[in-house]
C-alpha cells in the first residue's frame, strides 16, 4: 500500500525548507550560509548577502521571501510569511493568510526583529533591533518598536 492510499500526504518542499533551515544553525562560514538559505526556497537576487547565525526564515512558503543584494539581516531575526486568520468563521478549524516579504537591497534588520505578514523592507532601510514589523517600510527609512513605527528618514 503506497503512502497517498494511506493517507499520508508528503510534501518535499516543506521538506526541504526544514532540512535548509536545520542546517544553517551548524556555526559555519557566514558565506556558506545563503547556500542552505537558497536550497530551502529564499529567492536571493545579486550575490553580496550578511545573514547570521540563528536567523529564522517561515518553512511553510519559504519561496514568498525575496533577499535583494547586500542586505544585512542580524542573528536572531525572525521572518514568517503566514498569518492567522482571524476572519475565518470556521471556528473549529485554523486558517493562514499567505504573504509575501522583501527586503530591499542594502537593508539592515537588527537583532531579534520579526517581520510578518505581507511586508516590502525598502532599499536602505533600517529595521531596530527587536522590532515586529508588519507593515510596509519605505526606502532609506528607519523604522523601530513594538510594532515598529517610522522614526526618520536617513539622508
């Protein structure tokens, strides 16, 4: 009896993102890092990247997050692409919202950030440390809190 006639449904993708994700938390060169980021499904575009150890990236739709080049993303950051649905009326079952995030080329997150929902992160763009981002930060803007707010513009 095969696995579908079972009823066990495998999905390699989601696999694969959890295998990835697993293996960039062994300490290794940071250089090698975008290569497990890569074959878990983060569509990275240019070549120059800084993501540290212990950074976070949502295994359920790993290919809705876009890396624009040179863009810096601190140890401890968090990057989900799903949300609950808090407008389901279906109470008995869950549902995600599915979104999409991009971070803008020579952004910077910083440490222990999370950043959800359906969120762009413009070209030089500051994130603060410890930030939750859930709405759309504008190019060369730096943003910061809970929930993280605009602060100023940087020249």
């Amino acid at each position: 009896m095969g696995l579908k006639q079972q009823g066990i449904n495998l999905d390699f993708s989601h696999l694969r993102a959890v295998l990835g994700f697993a293996l960039m938390r062994i300490p290794m060169p940071r250089t090698w890092r975008k290569v497990f980021v890569k074959f878990a499904g983060v569509k990275l575009t240019g070549k120059k990247y800084f993501i540290a150890r212990d950074v976070q990236f949502d295994s359920m739709y790993p290919q809705n997050i876009t890396i624009d080049n040179d863009a810096h993303i601190a140890s401890g950051v968090r990057i989900l692409t799903h949300r609950l649905d808090t407008t389901n009326p279906d109470r008995e079952d869950i549902h995600f919202i599915e979104g999409h995030i991009e971070i803008g080329e020579h952004a910077f997150i910083g440490s222990g950030a999370i950043i959800t929902g359906d969120v762009k992160i413009g070209k030089g763009a500051i994130i603060g440390a410890g930030s939750v981002v859930t709405k759309s930060v504008g190019e060369y803007e730096i943003w910061a809190g809970n929930p993280a707010k605009f602060i100023k513009s940087r020249p």
